[in-house]
C-alpha cells in the first residue's frame, strides 16, 4: 500500500490501489450479464476504504422489494425482484458514507457515484508514460475511478480545514444499477426517496470536467414476433422472425429516426435476436430500441408516432412481400404475431437551475455547460435527484466519447483523477463557506423593558 495523498495532491499512491482494488472487482450489471452479489462486493471494498480514511458509515442497505413493485421501473428489474425478492435487494446494495456532522440538507453536500459497470469486465492496468500514466480497465472513467478520486478530495478538505466538521456534512454515495437500463430505479432512487439529499447534489459521472444540470432520460420499446417456426425443408411454413424485424429495424430508421432527432431526441436501433442456427426459420424474436428524450411531452409524442408508424409498416410490408411465398404467412398474421411493449417509460428527466450554486462550482473550477443545446446532455440516475432546494449537477473528470467508456479501450489519466480530486476538495471548502455566509443568525435577545411590555 502506498502513501496516502497529501492536501496538496489528494489523489496519492494509496488511493489508486484502492481504485485498483475496486476496479478488479468486476461488478458488471445483472442487467449487463454479471453476478448480482459481486456489487455487494464491491461496495464492501469501498466501504472499507472510505471508513480507514475517516468516513463514517450512513447506510448500507437496499430498498424493500416493494420498493420496485412500481409500472415506472423497467421490467427487467421488476422480473429480478419477483424471482429473487430479498436475495437480489440483498445483492444490490447502497453503501452511503459522511464527513461532518450530521445536518439538515441545506448545510448538506452529496457526492453520487455508481458501482456497477457495462459488460464485459475488463482487468484494471496501470500504463507508465513519459507524459502520464494512464489508468485501463472497466469503471477508469465510468465510474468508480471519479468517485474514488472524489473520496480523496473530501477527505482531503475536512483534514486541511478541520472546521468545515461543525459547519457543514458531505456525503459521498456509492450506488447500484445505473448500468443495464435498470436508471438507479434501486439506488439513487430510493436513497432520494429516503430523504438522502443535499443544498448541492453532484453526480461524478465524466462530463470533461463541465457541470451538466440537465439530463436526459430513455424508454425502450421492444418489438416481438411471437410466431411458428419452421425448417429450411419448409421455410414458407414458418413466421420468419428475421424477415419481420429486419424490416422493422431498417422501416423505424428511415421513418422515426429522422422525426426524433428533428425533435432533439436521440433514438437508437439496438440489438436484433431470433437464432443462430442456419437451417431454420425462427418465428420469435425481438428487436430492442432506446430513445432519449428531453422532456416528457416529447416522449409521448415519440411514443405515439411509433404506434402509428407500426401501422403503416404492416401495410408497406404487405405491399413489398406481395406474391412471395416465404412471407405469405407473415403477411397473413401479421397483426396477430408481431406486437410492441415496453421495457421502460414514463422516467423523469432533470433540467434545473441555481446561480448561487453554478457560481460555486465554477469557482472550483466547474464551468456549466448547456448538454441540450449542443447534444451532449446524456442520461443518468440524475433524473430522480431534483427538487426544491437542491441544486442538482452532473460533474466529472473525463468523457463518455473520449474516453472509451462501454468500449474495450476504457481509460483515465492519472492526472485526470489528481486534478478532480484537487477540485473536489476546493469546492468542499468553498461549500462550507457559503453555508457559514448562510447561516441563520440566532434572534437577538429581547431587551428587558421590551420583555415587560409584553407581560
């Protein structure tokens, strides 16, 4: 174990074997194909970091399952619960630490992280540069390399300015599922939901270092083909699964895709599955899309244009597969056999706004920047962080493109992290500042002949 950052450099020797120790648990979303307990045990890796480096614990735990018994969380999430109740809940649990003492939200900074990552795991490497080394592996940029690097600033501030103790508490929140379309329906979501929030709520998801207060959100329409199968003897006796989600695929992009994005919304044409074998016809199947969407009005009327359009592609198809046998019987049942559900929607988007806070994370260095304007306004478990009173910012060192996120190239520089850290501290100070500006003034004692009046 190497030694622990200094309040100048935060981000010492020590704390990168802890973000090593984290990364090489490979703490892949269930929704990604990964063991659910192997978050649990990566929470307890960065549980045991934060308590040595003074943290003290607020919570470690999950969400009742009735907690995701709700039409608004996706239903994968839904179908783990109901298989598993208390063993997936159990598996998947929130590890939330502090700094300072325990206040009211105003006088409260939260610092949110996820645990979880995309698939697959990928080993975390360390490369040695002439210019800076350079971090690999899966959570470098996204996103337990932030958060850690986070952990470090925090610590960092309250031991250069052990005042900021009676001022002001700053929570850094380590939390499941925001990987695999699961939207922290079960961790930021119910830690919101518990009263866990803050005058000032960053997510440290890597934006280039520019503050994000607004965030998307996505539904996923599924379209399924639930017919016969049939073998390459007879492959007009089948429903061919492949032919009509095929055609689903390339008939949504030419006619959605372009309303969507005219719209500002981003729809993507995702994973196509029927079979694998090459001598048969498959009558089942799904295509699964994503969209978007900056504000719910949009998504409803993305929602109902998708409705239409399936209309017309039964039609357009019919008329292209006139006369051929291999999709007569497709063409036939059509209605009966090709269907449209949702895996999600109806989720929240953030959009807010606080100039007391933007000039308080500019200070640290954390220049706003408008996501939506320009497109690059992505989505995270943000969306359920806003209300009245808080401030919520998304905020972190590297970017999502630039940095190989959800690619076998995922990647953070070790200055990146420093420079973060360093940042993170600055802006706790300057938090506990503004809280001590703030601060309610106790009412002035009554003078005596005023008390005398009043008797």
């Amino acid at each position: 174990m190497g030694e622990r950052g200094t309040a100048d450099e935060p981000f010492g020797p020590a704390e990168l074997d802890w973000l090593l120790d984290l990364m090489a648990v490979p703490s892949v979303s269930p929704f990604e194909g990964g063991k659910a307990e192997l978050t649990r045990d990566a929470q307890q890796v960065f549980l045991d970091g934060a308590l040595a480096r003074g943290f003290g614990q607020v919570l470690y735990a999950g969400p009742p399952a009735a907690f995701l018994d709700r039409p608004d969380v996706p239903v994968p999430v839904r179908e783990r619960v109901a298989a598993d109740p208390e063993g997936f809940v159990a598996a998947q649990p929130s590890a939330v630490v502090r700094m300072g003492r325990p206040t009211g939200p105003e006088n409260r900074l939260i610092v949110n992280f996820h645990v979880d990552t995309v698939g697959p795991h990928i080993d975390p490497r360390v490369e040695r540069r002439v210019g800076g080394d350079v971090l690999y592996g899966r959570g470098a940029v996204d996103d337990k390399g932030p958060g850690i690097a986070a952990a470090a600033g925090i610590a960092a501030a309250f031991a250069a300015e052990p005042w900021l103790a009676d001022r002001i508490e700053v929570q850094l929140a380590s939390v499941p599922g925001e990987e695999g379309g699961a939207m922290g329906t079960y961790g930021t979501r119910w830690l919101v939901d518990s009263g866990l929030v803050g005058r000032l709520m960053l997510f440290a998801e890597p934006t280039g270092g520019r503050v994000m207060d607004a965030c998307t959100a996505a539904m996923t329409p599924r379209l399924r083909v639930g017919g016969d199968d049939s073998t390459d003897d007879h492959p007009d006796g089948g429903h061919n699964a492949t032919v009509a989600l095929g055609f689903l695929a390339d008939f949504l992009t030419r006619r959605l895709g372009p309303r969507a994005a005219a719209s500002g919304a981003k729809l993507c044409v995702a994973g196509l599955h029927t079979g694998d074998a090459h001598n048969r016809v498959y009558g089942s199947g799904e295509l699964r899309m994503n969209i978007a969407y900056q504000d719910l009005g949009q998504a409803l009327r993305l929602e109902g244009e998708l409705e239409a359009l399936l209309a017309q592609a039964r039609d357009e198809f019919a008329a292209a597969h006139a006369g051929n046998p291999l999709t007569a019987r497709l063409v036939a049942d059509w209605d009966r056999v090709v269907g449209l559900d949702w895996l999600k929607r109806g989720l929240p988007v953030l959009a807010n706004r606080d100039r007391p806070m933007e000039a308080l994370l500019a200070g640290a260095g954390f220049a706003r920047h408008d996501g939506l304007a320009d497109g690059s306004a992505f989505t995270c478990d943000a969306i359920w962080a806003g209300g009245p009173g808080r401030y919520v910012a998304v905020c972190g060192p590297g970017g999502l493109d630039t940095h190989g996120a959800h690619t076998p190239g995922e990647y953070l520089e070790l200055n990146e992290l420093a420079h973060y850290a360093r940042q993170i501290k600055d802006l706790v100070v300057r938090f506990g500042n503004h809280a001590a500006a703030h601060a309610e003034l106790p009412e002035p004692p009554i003078a005596a002949e005023a008390q005398e009046a009043q008797r």
